[in-house]
C-alpha cells in the first residue's frame, strides 16, 4: 500500500502497470482512461435503454391498454397491449433504476471522474488502478443482475425504485420475488462498485496531486468528484446493507420489514433514504463542477467566488446527510422530526443559491463564446434553477402534503436529473470529448442537437408541473381509471408526445459521437484554450499522462489575466518576469 | 330514498375547466396550504424571472466580441455575504412559517366532537368503518389488524357494537370535523384527496390518528391509493362524498352494525400473484 503514493509518479508514470494492446486493451486495462472511456460507452449504452423503458412506459400513460373506452372496449386502439399493470410497474421501477444507478452515476463518476482527475491533478494514473478496473466490472455485473429480472418468473421488479416494505419485502404482496431479489442484488453489486471507486479517488486526490497543486488550486471538477466520494463511502454501504436485508426477507424468512412478524416497515425507508438524499447530491455535485468549468472556460474568466463554490459543495455535503426525512414528511414519522428535517431542508437551498448567484457571477464581463458545450451548460444552469424552485415546495411541510406523489415531484426530478446531470453531462461530453478521442465533435450537429433536447425537454417536463397540481398520482398504470384525471388526459398524450420528440432527438448526439470519432476535426491539445493539466499533453493522453510531473505554479482559473499576451495562462505556467499582473489570481478585482 | 340513490351512482366530478391547475379545494386545512402554495410561487416566481433576465442580459451584453477582453475578477466578497444571508432569511422564514401550519394540521388535538372515521387499506381497496349512534368507534389495536380482523378491534368493545363498515364507499358530512384512523392490512397505502389538499401513508403495524379535516363543500370525490401498493395500484380507488348532515344521518341509518366485519368485496381487483 505505501506504495501507492507520489514516489511512484515519480518513478514510472506508467504507475507500475504495463498499457495493454489491441481489444482486449478494452475489456481489461488498469489506465484510468480506458477505464473512463468503459464507463462511458456502456453507460450511454445503458442511457438509450432507460430511454426506451421511459417511452414505453409514456405509452402506456398516454394510451393506457387498460383503458375502457366508450363503447366498452378494454385497451385504446393503438395501445400496446403487452403493458399489463405489473409490467407497467416493471417499466418505471427499471427506468428510474437504470438512469440513476447505471447512466446518471457511472456517466458522472465511473466515466468522467475516472477519466479527468489523474489528468486534472497531474498524476499518472489512479492509486489503485486494479480496483479501478474491478470496480468497472463490477458496476457491469450490476447491470447485467438487475435488468436479468426482465427474464425470471414474475418479471423485473415492480416496486418503484425506492422499493419500499413490505411491498418489496414480501414475495406475496409483489408477485416479483426473483425480479426484486435480483434487483436488490444489483444494488447490492453496483453499491461495491461506487465504495471501490469512492476511496480510490479520495486516496488519489489526497496523495497524488502534482506539486504546487493544493487543494485551494484544484478545478472545481476535482473538489466536485472529491466530495462526492466521500458521500459515496458513507451513503452507499447503508444501500448495500438494505439491499442484503431485503433478500434475506424476501428469501430467507427474516422480518427486517414486515409488522406482520414484528418488522417495521418505516426502518426500510429511513435506510433508503439516509442514502438515497445524498444519492441526489452524489448525481449533482459533479455536474455541478464540471458545468462551472465549462462556464469559466467558454467565458474566459475565471469561476466568480471559488472559495465560495468549494464551501458550498461541502455544505451541501453534510447537510446531504441531515435532511434525507424531508421524502418521508408523509409516512407517520415523528411530526416533530418532520418539522425538523423541513428547517434542514430549507437550509441546504442556499448553498445550491449560492453557486447559481456565482454561475451568473462567472457570466458577468465574460467574453461569452456559445459553443455547444457552453449552451449545455447554460442549460444545465437554468433548469437546475426551476428544479431547484420546485424542490421549495415539497420542502414545505404544508404544501408537501398536498404535493407528494404526484407528478409534480416527477417534474421536480427530472429538471434536476435531466435538466441539470443530463445537461451537464453533454456540456462534459463537447468539453473534454477533444481530450479522450483527439477530435471534435461537430458543433452543427451538435447546437441542432442541444436546441432539440432543450426544446422538448421543456415540453415534456413542464406540463408534470401541472398535471401533477391537477392531482395526478405517479406509478399509476392508468390515469383514465380516475374520473378526477380524465380530463387531464390530452395533457398526458402532450407530455408523451414531447417525450418521443426528446428520444428520438438523441439519436443526433449519437451519430455525432460515433461519426466523429472517424470524421471529426483534430482537435490537438487545447482546443478549448483552456487552462488544466489535461490541456498541456497530446489529445488522447499517452500510457502515463505526463512525460515528467507537472509542477503547479497557479490556480485552475487563470482566464483573460490583464497584461498577458493570450487571455488564460495554463497551470503549469511559472510566472513570467516581465507579466507580474499573472500573480493576480489571488488578488480580488472589486465589483462594478 | 331518492338521495341515498343518488349517492350510489354518484360518480366523482369530471373537471371542464382550469385543468392545467389545482382543482378547487373542500377542506379546512386547504386553505392555509393554498396560501403557502401561492405564496412559494410568488417568490419563486418573481426570483425565476429576475435570475433568468439576468443571465440573459448578461448572455447578450457579454457575448464575445473582437477585441473586448473578459474582466478577469476571481469575486466579490461582499457579494458572497449578500446572497448568502438574503436566502438564509428568506428560507428560514419559510420553514417558520410552515412548520406553524404543519402544527396546526398535524400537531392540534383534533376537536372533541369529531366524527371518528377508521380507514384500513388492502390490496387494493379500501375497508371503512364508521361509529354507530355512540359516536364512538371500538378502538384499533394495530397489532390485531389482519385478514379476520380488517379493523383491529376487539368483538367485546362495548364502542363497537354498534360500528358499521362499508368497503371503497367514504360520506363525510358536511362542515363536521372528520378524525380519521388510518391503517393497513398488508403494503404501505396513502390516502389520496386533491380537494382535500390531503395525503397521508398508511402503513401496516401502525395506526395514525393524526389526521383531522373539515368539509367544507358538498360533493363527489374520489379516493385514491397515492402509494405504489401492487399491481392493482392504478385501480385502488374508492367514492369519497361530502353530504349535508341530514342526509349523513339517513345514510347511517340504512347502514346494519357489524361488530368485527369481515367485508364483502364490492369491486375486488382480480390478483393473479405469483411465487407464493
């Protein structure tokens, strides 16, 4: 283990592992890119998959095959008939399963952590790079447990991706023993996976940071990544633990959760959700990082208030683990502890106003370039904004009893799943796609796509809003069984409309990204003029990354410097003599 | 009798207008919720607009341009300070004041004289009892609630010798607070109103009594299971009327006690489960 640390960057930046060759350079290397580039293959892989089950199962909304028509006729003409109510369930419990634990993470984390924090930190590679590659495998076996379930008896799991006891708990109230048992077994995988992958990046981004790189000159996507690895080490282990208590229920005659023998159902949901809250931070944190450093870069200025974005991610790191109560405001819990979490709960709102006032901040007397990436993360900023205003409600107790379980809370999360991670995940992808494959990606292509995306987006998304206050439940099969939701109807058939154009308008991104990777223009080592190590070395990196180790002498934000001759100074640039204004990074520029 | 008809084949409203908003609200308790409802969207609203023409406004003045340099400015202390206490007062103000009405709808003794009304759900239907002329309902015990026993109760209870159940089939009088004991016979439920601005779990080896509320409009509503409960879920809904007292009171009459009912099945939810 004493190993691991800078002696061997010093050493042989190949740390310590020779680069594999040819395909199997693919499904077994120890380099943290290629072990990025895993993730992010099969998590798009996986993303189109989710994106179909969303599809079907917005079929299935718009044009129920339960429903009763008219002339008293059972399913609508064009109705898909193979979604029966449990497989309805199926769909959305699998959707929600597959976006958050094998495309909004691995994308975020597995693929972009993996690839950039050796790179922006200057090091070789990982500390631990066989548990690197495990941790990949892992996270794919994972996915192969859970989706299994769409093959057994009874089908994949039908409980919601909360799962909640003893509905999950117990085979005969949810007719999926073997699809909840593989499910569970999947979360417990993919959970090894996350703890594998969070102390490899904390151990590396405490030990191996070039010289000269402190934690105060670290790109806020490191403190971003660094932070969400210790949510992980702390949130994911209590998810891995309900998931083994739910098979030892559901198979093993144990009653962690069902009254009927003694078990409390409330202790599944306060597992849960001690991790499934800072689960929320763990998919926007990172995103959060990287969009301020495609802001910073695209407006060639430097983050406004970086000490501020590092204070508030921590804040919102440990106030992520006080306010998991607030999904729980209407389940019984003790009333007081409701009143509680919902104080808490307001509070973690100003960090997140924080960094949206600092964002504009990072706007101001920019040089502002729209490039595709940039306009994601616009994206990414405006819709964190109305899903984070939605999020106000459900934090009020009140209103929360009124609000719960509706769609108004789908709308909620998927402005922030969506709007924000998914946003920010494509600015990532323009930014740093010139890095993993040495071309561009086609802009054209690429603002058709973002314009599409961000259109139907909206379309889709923002009519939950309404129909959610119009009353309407979500995980119901068929809203035409409710007379009070009937009306609502042709709203449903919008959303579900607007959600197709959303799917389909995806299929640009991929042919982009496939294309270019033959087709696209060379895009050299900095196309971006940007200012991280990543930007200093050739476009893929090398086996190794740097030919020597970088010495830091500034921080990452060095943009449009007065007095320079270029407008961003990279990292590993010493002072010139003649350019002191360069020292300016630490000065404050006032204001107006 | 004509009315007691009429309920029967009463069918929730069907809303014509304002589908794209909140339906109207009947309950008490609606109102403060309405008002703190109206007052987030205010203030989300107007922060919404300010935030986004200001990000626009700066999209269109800074875009780049040749030869006008970024200002290069790492932040502005003050500024921090500002937009870090404005949101500090403005969300603690707004816990304040929910958490008073939190009290207020889920703290408060509900008042003496409320109609106990005693809800248990099951997959997938609701069994409902109501307290005879006593007024009072024989007590639940959540540990007895189970398939003999829907209710919990106990046959010898003098209160609930006169009790009378009904299945998927809730009358509220009108302008009467209505005290309900929630609980569940297998899986988690919620008991779902829109107009009554009202959800709340029901969870099995749990009883809640903290739920109170007041009619305040006449009307047919519907009832609905708001937590995933199997696969009948989407089809878990029951009738939901607010009447005027009298007629209230002619309902209860034609209804027959039945100490610890075992309830006939009006709409039963064919279940095909498997593995078990």
């Amino acid at each position: 283990m004493s190993t691991i640390a800078a002696t061997h960057v010093g050493e042989s930046l190949g740390h310590g592992h020779e680069e594999a060759t040819g395909w199997k350079k693919y499904l077994w290397s120890l380099d943290h890119k290629i072990i990025g580039l895993q993730y992010l293959f099969t998590s798009l892989v996986f993303l189109l998959l989710g994106g179909a089950l969303a599809l079907l199962l917005r079929w299935q909304l718009a044009f129920p095959s339960t429903q009763v028509m008219a002339n008293g006729d059972v399913g609508n003409p064009i109705s898909l008939p193979f979604i029966n109510p449990q497989f309805y369930n199926a769909l959305f419990t699998m959707h929600a399963t597959v976006m958050v634990f094998l495309v909004v993470m691995p994308l975020l984390i597995g693929a972009f952590g993996n690839y950039l924090i050796p790179l922006k930190i200057g090091a070789g590679d990982m500390a631990f790079p066989l548990i690197n590659e495990l941790s990949y495998w892992f996270f794919v076996a994972s996915g192969f447990v859970m989706l299994a379930g769409f093959f057994v008896a009874g089908g994949a799991a039908a409980g919601g991706w909360t799962s909640y006891a003893p509905l999950s708990s117990v085979a005969a109230y949810n007719g999926t023993k073997m699809g909840q048992t593989l499910w569970a077994a999947g979360i417990f995988v993919n959970g090894l996976a996350s703890i594998m992958g969070a102390f490899n990046y904390i151990t590396t981004i405490v030990n191996m940071r070039a010289p000269g790189l402190g934690f105060f000159r670290l790109p806020l996507t490191v403190w971003a990544l660094f932070i969400t690895a210790f949510l992980l080490l702390l949130a994911v282990p209590v998810l891995s633990a309900a998931g083994a208590m739910l098979i030892l229920d559901l198979n093993f005659g144990t009653s962690f959760f069902n009254p009927a023998q003694g078990g409390q159902p409330l202790l599944w949901q306060h597992l849960f959700w001690f991790f499934g809250h800072p689960e929320v931070y763990i998919m926007i944190l990172p995103a959060m990082g990287m969009a301020s450093d495609v802001l910073s870069i695209f407006s060639r200025k430097p983050v406004f208030g970086y000490k501020a974005m590092v204070f508030a991610m921590i804040a919102i790191g440990f106030l992520g683990f006080i306010v998991w109560g607030h999904h729980m405001f209407v389940s019984g819990m003790n009333l007081v502890l409701s009143a509680a979490f919902g104080v808490s709960t307001m509070v973690i709102a100003v960090p997140s106003a924080i960094k949206t006032f600092n964002w504009l901040g990072t706007l101001w007397g920019g040089s502002i370039h729209f490039t595709t990436a940039m306009l994601n993360a616009l994206a990414f900023v405006a819709m964190f904004v109305i899903g984070g205003f939605s999020g106000i409600f459900m934090a009020s107790t009140p209103v929360n009893i009124f609000v719960h379980h509706t769609y108004f809370i789908v709308a909620h999360f998927h402005y922030v799943l969506f709007g924000g991670s998914i946003f920010a995940i494509f600015a990532s992808i323009y930014t740093w796609y010139p890095k993993m494959f040495g071309r561009m990606l086609d802009e054209t292509l690429g603002k058709i796509h973002f314009a599409l995306t961000f259109v139907f987006f909206n379309l889709c998304f923002f009519p939950m809003h309404n129909v959610g206050l119009g009353g309407m439940m979500r995980r119901i099969a068929d809203p035409t069984a409710y007379e009070h939701l009937r009306s609502l109807q042709p709203i449903n058939q919008f959303i579900t409309f607007a959600a197709i154009g959303l799917g389909f308008s995806q299929l640009l991104f991929f042919w982009n990204f496939f294309r270019s990777l033959k087709h696209g223009k060379p895009a050299g080592k900095n196309p971006w003029h940007a200012t991280t190590l990543e930007w200093t070395v050739a476009s893929p990196p090398g086996h190794g990354n740097f030919a020597s180790t970088p010495k830091v002498y500034r921080g990452a934000y060095d943009y449009s410097v007065p007095g320079y001759p270029r407008d961003y100074i990279m990292q590993n640039e010493p002072d010139a003599p003649d350019a002191p204004a360069a020292k300016s990074s630490v000065a404050k520029v006032p204001v107006g | 009798m004509s009315l007691l008809s009429l309920l029967s084949t009463a069918h929730a409203e069907v809303r014509q207008t304002s589908v794209w908003w909140l339906p109207r609200n009947v309950n008490m308790f609606g109102h403060e919720i309405d008002f703190l409802f109206y007052l987030i969207l205010w203030l989300t609203g107007v922060t919404a607009v300010a935030v986004f023409s200001v990000m626009i406004y700066f999209l269109v003045k800074y875009r780049a341009r040749p030869g006008v340099p970024a200002i290069h400015s790492h932040g502005n202390n003050a500024l921090e300070v500002i937009w870090t206490t404005i949101p500090v007062f403005i969300f603690l103000a707004l816990a304040i004041y929910g958490n008073e009405q939190w009290t207020q709808m889920r703290l408060r003794t509900p008042p003496a004289d409320a109609l106990p009304v005693a809800v248990v759900g099951e997959q997938f239907g609701w069994n409902v009892r109501y307290p005879g002329p006593d007024g009072k309902l024989a007590k639940m015990v959540a540990s007895k609630v189970g398939k003999e026993n829907p209710f919990g109760v106990d046959p010898a209870d003098p209160d609930g010798i006169d009790d009378f159940t009904t299945y998927n089939d809730i009358v509220f009088p009108l302008n009467r607070p209505v005290r309900l004991y929630l609980s569940s016979k297998d899986v988690i439920h919620a008991f779902y109103v829109p107009e009554f601005r009202l959800y709340q779990d029901m969870v099995p080896g749990r009883v809640y009594d903290f739920v109170w509320l007041k009619a305040e409009a006449t009307g047919n509503f519907q009832l609905a299971c708001n937590q995933l409960c199997g696969q009948g879920h989407y089809k878990m809904f029951g009738k939901l009327s607010v009447v005027e007292e009298s007629a209230y009171q002619a309902w209860v009459k034609s209804k027959t006690p039945a100490p610890t009912a075992s309830i006939e099945k009006s709409n039963p939810v064919p279940v095909s489960l498997v593995n078990k």
